[in-house]
C-alpha cells in the first residue's frame, strides 16, 4: 500500500498567474472506493481555463484538469470494480445517490457543482499538498488530472479496451462527450434529421461527428475557415459566420440572416440546434433557425441575459441547457470508443499533444485557437 508519493502536477496558484509544474505530495493510498491512476494524457477543456474567471469560487492553489485517462495502479478495497492494469477514462464526478443520479443523470447531481468546481469533496486536507507541504485544493472534476497520477472515486473511472490509445481518450470524459451526447441522448437525432452545430470547437467538432455518424444532415456555422473545413471534413455543411451574425444591439440594416441560409439548407428548418457559444445573437438565429418542434441545446455558460425575439419558441419549439451531454459517462464512453474503431468519430484528429511542462503553451495555443483539444501528456520521472 502506497504511503506517501512526490509526482509532478501543473498547480495554479492566481487567478492571473501561469500554471507552474512543480512536485506534488499524495499521502494516504486509496481509501475505500477509489482507485490511483497513472495518467497517460489529459485534455484540456474551456472549463479549466474558466476557473481564471470563477471570481474565486473555484479555490486556489490548485491542480486542474479533468479529461485523464490512464491506467490503475492501485485500488482501494474490494468494490470498486476496477483492477490493476485496468485503462479507464475519468469524467466527471457525482454523488451516486441524489435523485438526479439515481435516475441516470448524473451531470444534473445535487451535488455536482461542490464536487466537481467548488472544491467541496470534503477531505483531509493533508492528504494532497504542495512539496512544502502546503495545502492544495479539493481535487478538481473528482480528479485533478494535469498531473502524472490522480486519486479518483472509481464510480469516476470508466474501463475501455486495452487496445484503444489510452493517452488520447480524455476528451471523451468531458468535451466530446459533451457534443457526441448532445445529439444522441439529448436530441436523439437519426437518419433524416437535421442538426445545425453553432461553433465549431472541440464540442462543436464532437457534436458533428456524432450527428453525421447518426446519419443527420448536418449544418456547422463558425466564423473561422479553418474550423469550417474540419466540420466539412467530418461530414457538416459548413456556413461562415460573419462579424455581423454576432453583433449585438440595434442593426436597423435588413441583411439576409443566419436564419434564412440555415433554413435554406435543412429543407425549412432544423429540427436540433446546438450552441456553443453563448452569444445571444446567435442564439436567436439558431431559435429562428429551427423548424416547429425544433430544439435547441445550450452548452455554453451564459454570462448575460439572453433576450428572446417574439415569437423565437412559437410553435412547439424549445431551449435547454444540456451538461455533460446528459451522459452516464461508462454508457457513452464505450459507445464512442466503438464509433471510433469502426471510423466513424475521428476525434484523435483534433488532438494535439503537449508535454505538461508545456502547460501554459498548450492554455495559450487553446485561447488563440491554434489548436481544438490539446491533450497533456506527463512525462514519467524517474522517482
Ligand atoms: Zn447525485
Ligand atoms: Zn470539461
């Protein structure tokens, strides 16, 4: 039974500041129910980058990242289902005993924002420190995966085939799952339907996949050319966006909308709509976009108001904002795993891998949009 390990991490100490990597101390095997993983990549999510602007709810010093996979080095008493050797991908984490989790829907846990964002996993705070000893953060998403090991609840911990490239599988913990779930439980789109992607990052770019693999036609709507021709790659129309799609306010200038091109391509409406943007304008376009009994899906944290133009949800049409792609994470996960080996959702192909020394690059390249889902990839020290 391990006592006490020194492993790198990518620790966050300000709000503003850059991520140090620097050694970190984990006290303690694992207690009962959790599993020790060696973390073979994580991916970075927008998430991760939003606790900057979390205006301190999201405790500091900490270690982020919440997209591992890896492989089980220990586990801790005899329920957890998982053993050594095993690879698993972590999602997120959840109570297990809420009504919402009890009814199969756990991204919508009582719990979910302590556990997951606020640091409220109640444990012993001498458990996970600095190298000095001081104290870090709860572990972040139940993991705190920008590092080369991470203790996690195994309810966390999804098995795959040992096949599969453990090191890329992250993502499909929270990003890809994100968008492949929004149209497969939340819409349930399939062949006929048409769905139209509203920005096409990397749950954008997830959600297209699954919609073409659904066998959807399938709209993306972007404002960058280069995420337009992965979409189309990946099987979307693609549909570019001007300036003038996202301006706010009085525009007195009749234009022919996003509307009216997105209603010209999906044979007078789509039937699902996905939003990743937040923006207001768009969403409107999206509402106006749809056909009667459209649905539009928001992943996006909203950070004002959204106005509603009249008449935008007449006629059956409605919105919901969609966490976690309403996935039980150990169903989806294998089923994207499938598509995957059968060439069907090609996410390994908006991966790209960074050593975790080169945290801040990879935030940096994220942030300019260099990159759709950077991966971090520890590289083992010889302790
Ligand atoms: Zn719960
Ligand atoms: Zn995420």
């Amino acid at each position: 039974m391990t006592v006490t390990m020194r492993f790198d991490a990518a620790v966050l100490r300000s709000y503003e500041g850059e991520f140090a990597v620097e050694e970190v101390v984990l006290n303690g095997g694992p207690a009962d129910g959790e599993v020790l993983v060696r973390i073979a990549g994580c991916g970075m999510c927008r998430t991760d980058l939003a606790v900057r602007r979390s205006a301190g709810r999201s405790p500091l010093p900490a270690v982020l990242g919440h997209e591992g996979a890896g492989v089980v080095v220990e586990t801790g008493g005899p329920h957890t289902g998982l053993s050594v050797g095993d690879h698993v991908v972590l999602s997120f984490d959840s109570c297990g005993h809420c009504r919402n989790c009890l009814g199969a829907a756990p991204a919508y846990c009582d719990s979910f924002a302590a556990l997951n964002l606020f640091g409220g996993r109640k444990e012993d705070a001498a458990r996970f420190t600095d190298a000095a000893g001081g104290e870090l953060a709860p572990r972040w998403f139940g993991q705190s995966s920008f590092a080369e090991y991470a203790m996690v609840p195994a309810r966390n911990a999804v098995r795959v085939d040992r096949s599969l490239p453990v090191d890329l599988l992250g993502p499909l913990g929270c990003g890809f799952l994100t968008g492949a779930g929004a149209v497969f439980n939340s819409f349930g789109a399939g062949p006929g339907d048409t769905v139209v992607v509203l920005g096409a990052g990397a749950v954008g770019l997830a959600a297209v996949m699954a919609a073409t693999a659904a066998g959807a036609v399938t709209v993306a709507v972007d404002r960058y050319p280069e995420r337009l021709d992965l979409a189309e790659r990946f099987g979307a129309i693609p549909l570019r966006a001007g300036p003038a799609d996202h301006a706010s306010g009085p525009d007195p200038v009749p234009r022919p909308g996003l509307a009216e091109r997105i209603q010209r391509l999906t044979d007078g409406g789509a039937q699902y709509a996905l939003d990743t943007t937040a923006s207001a304008p768009l969403i409107n376009e999206a509402l106006r976009a749809l056909r009667p009994t459209g649905h539009l899906g928001l992943v996006a944290r909203l950070r004002t108001a959204l106005p509603l133009d009249p008449g935008t949800l007449d006629r059956g049409r409605r919105i919901s904002h969609i966490c976690e792609g309403d996935a039980v994470p150990a169903l989806l996960i294998p089923r994207l795993t499938g598509l995957w080996q059968a060439g069907k959702f090609p996410f390994d192909q908006l991966i790209r891998r960074y050593p975790l020394a080169a945290v801040n690059e990879a935030e940096r390249d994220c942030d300019a949009g260099r990159v759709v889902k950077p991966v971090l990839v520890p590289e083992r020290s010889a302790r």
